[in-house]
C-alpha cells in the first residue's frame, strides 16, 4: 500500500511539509482547526496571536520560499499580505485541496503495526479516527501562552499578548506591558498613541536591531559570508552602537550576556519613544494589590490594564510526551524533526533563529521527504541516515552560547542549521542514487 502521511497545521512549516512530500511523490493529508492556510499568520484564525500592526521583522527575500517570491514591493510586509502570500503558495503547488480544514486533531496514538491512529473532529461532525504511516507536526510553537504567576490580586483587567489585537482598546488606560521581546515593544509602541500612559516592565537588558542599516534591511548584509560567531559580535555591537546609541541610556539594564545569544529586538521604535517620554521602562513586577503594581526595586505605580507579553510555551497536546523524547523545556529531537526511535513522529518548525526564513523550514521538509522516500526506494540508505542519530548530534549553535531560557531551548544557528540539514540531505541522496 502506497505511504500516507498526516500533517498537521497548514502554517508556513505545514505547507513547506506539505510542497516537499507532494514533490517527492509522498502521500499525504493534512489537518487544519483554521478555515485557511496561513497559521498564526491568518489573523481570522481563533488561535493566530496576529495583532492589526503586524509585520515581519525579517525582510521579504530572506524570509519568503524561493519557489515563489512575494509580490509585494515592501521590505517587511504585513500580516494581511502575508495571509495573501500563503494562500497563494497553497494554490500555486495545489496544496489547499489535500487539507482538511476547520479539523482539529484530538489525539495521536501508535498502532501495533508501526502506524499512527489520528483522531480528528472536523466542525459539525463527529469524531473519526484514521490510520497513517506517519505524523508530522507542524502546529506552531507559539500554540500556548506563557502565564506567570504573581502575588496577589490585581484589581484591573490584564491579558496575554496573545489576546491583543488592536490599539484602540488602550484608550483612556495606564498600561503596563510585561515583557520587552518584539511582541512586547510593538504593543507600546501602539500603546503610546492611546494610552493615559504606557510602561514597559523588563528583567534583563536588550540589543535593538534597527530595520535598516546603510539603507539595506539589516538582515541582507553579509548574506552567504556568516562571520565567526565573537567577530560578529564584535563587530555588529559596535555598528548597532552607532546607530541606536546604548540601550541603557534609555533606561534598560545593561545585558548580561553577547549580542546574538538571544533574540535581538527588531523595533527602534521604542528608543525613540522612551526618548520622547511617551513611555518609561520599569523593573519586574512582584506583587499587586488592588491596581497597583509593586517592583522588584522597592517602587510601585498604579494601572488600569496589564498585558503579559510573557511568551509562550511549546505544546503538543493531542500526543503524549514521551513519545517526543521531551526534556525539562522542549522535545529533543534529532535535527529538531527526528526523535531518536524513529517512531515515525516528525516535527516541522521547531527552530528559532534569527533569519532562517521559511526556505530554513522547506529545507527541513526537504531532508524529511527524502527520509520518508528512501524508506520505501532505498531501505539501507534510510538505515544509514539513521545511524547518524547515533552518533554525536552536530552542534547546530553555529559557536553563539545561548541563554538558557525555554524559550532559546529550540533555538539555532542559521548559517550552522541549513548548512548541516543539506550536508545531510546530499549524503542521503548521494546514498539512494549510489
């Protein structure tokens, strides 16, 4: 009987999975809870965390699948272009027709055969329960909000980043965003327009990447060159330096770690603000009681709303953990796509990096669709890759000592990531073709 593959999520890594299985001849259904392809980025959809003001932070051509360029004249286009860019891609390939969409999958469960049973409730139906040879989880590693816990009851209202969509809600309100990564500075910088007053609470300092250096979007310079990881850091410190002036002049806490060993901020926006006095930067909050917020340094302000832009954390709820090898934070898997058993689980998107773009997560697809291949066609070169989960894992850190954070504990290298995943797709070719 001929391979059929379930993927799961009809986002960008669901449809980079879904184009690199169609291109190898690999059957495959896909599950979508959404109306639409698109993922988070389809602000219709119930679980996206899309908000009105959206745009990328990495630029269009380092960000969009080679097979098809983005339309659009814009550098960092919007979610509403994006949403457009993914149905496009979908139709181009033909990709849309081999979803089910407004489907969620409840459950994954091994058969005794090597299998996986998925069972699914598509909207207005019950549930049913379908055979596969193969699972690929594409859902998104921004699925479940990350909600810390504080002392005390505050009497305002207060809501995850995910839950914020457009500006106008902050009328009126003392805002105070917690958290300071990209999500948490574009919601101040929409803040500021509508707010009473707006501050922004931060446990540790950051490095701001400004959207263009030299008048090229930043993330295009020294493309194909990647520069040993101290010498970057060196030099990029010095340039951003130059550009955005330090960071602590504006308030933040001096980092306490390299540029690049965290997630820089693609939003100078807020410098500019903090400079004008629309905003003000705050510690971390510890206690409330009633609308007021009490801070780590002993101060304490009063608030009509608090956003907790706090992040997430990975989720895959319809399979049990120890199916995908997790650790403390994350799933540890071969390449992020392969856990160790071969169970014939694969996960799809879980890498963060700075500028891998969607080609990053086709490539990924790519090596996958050979895998699954090479299974039927060339057995002992499936076997040989196999084998090289054996081996030590190669450092996919590119030389950057990331913070140990949850959320750096998926994170890679980009330069090191796509180079190591084509190393490996040519050695597997090379190995079905010999």
């Amino acid at each position: 009987m001929p391979r059929t593959i379930a993927i799961i999520g009809a986002g960008p890594s669901g449809l980079a999975a879904a184009r690199a299985l169609d291109k190898a001849g690999i059957h495959f259904v896909g599950f979508e809870s959404a109306n639409d392809v698109g993922g988070l980025w389809n602000i219709d959809n119930p679980r996206s965390s899309m908000y009105e003001s959206a745009h990328l932070i990495s630029s269009r051509t380092t960000t969009e699948f080679h097979e098809l360029p983005m339309q659009t004249t814009a550098d960092y286009p919007s979610h509403r272009e994006l949403k457009k860019y993914f149905r496009a891609y979908s139709d181009r390939f033909d990709l849309g027709e081999k979803f089910l969409f407004n489907t969620t999958v409840d459950r994954l469960e091994p058969t005794d055969d090597d299998g996986w049973n998925v069972t699914c409730t598509t909207a207005g139906h019950e549930p049913r329960t379908e055979r596969f040879d193969g699972v690929v989880l594409a859902n998104g590693t921004l699925a479940r909000p990350s909600i810390p816990q504080f002392e005390g009851e505050f009497a305002g209202g207060i809501l995850h980043s995910s839950q914020y969509k457009k500006a106008t809600m902050f009328a009126g309100k003392r805002v105070l965003v917690v958290g300071a990564g990209n999500s948490g500075c574009d919601i101040a910088v929409d803040a500021v327009h509508h707010a009473d007053s707006i501050d922004l609470s931060v446990r540790r300092g950051y490095y701001f990447v400004p959207r263009y250096l030299f008048g090229k979007p930043a993330d295009t310079l020294n493309q194909g060159r990647p520069l040993p990881a101290r010498l970057k850091q060196f030099i990029d410190k010095r340039v951003l330096r130059a550009f955005t002036g330090d960071p602590v002049n504006f308030g933040f806490p001096k980092p306490d770690y390299r540029i690049y060993e965290s997630h820089p901020i693609v939003n100078t926006l807020v410098l500019g603000h903090l400079g004008q006095g629309d905003l003000r930067v705050v510690p971390a909050p510890e206690r409330f009681d009633g609308n007021t917020v009490h801070f780590s340094d002993g101060t304490e302000a009063d608030y009509d709303l608090i956003v907790l832009a706090t992040g997430y954390t990975l989720a895959y709820p319809f399979v049990g953990r120890e199916h995908l090898n997790w650790s403390s934070d994350a799933p540890e898997l071969y390449l992020n796509i392969f856990p160790p058993s071969f169970n014939g689980l694969y996960v799809m998107g879980m890498i963060e990096a700075s500028g891998i773009g969607w080609q990053g997560r086709y490539e990924q697809a790519e090596l996958l669709a050979a895998y699954l291949a090479a299974q039927d066609t060339a057995p002992r070169a499936a076997a040989h890759f196999r084998e090289t989960a054996e081996e030590p894992w190669p450092d996919l850190t590119g030389g950057y000592k990331y913070l140990a954070l949850e959320r750096m504990s998926y994170y890679v290298n980009k330069d090191a990531y796509r180079r190591t995943i084509r190393r490996l797709l040519e050695t597997l070719t090379r190995k079905v073709n010999s």
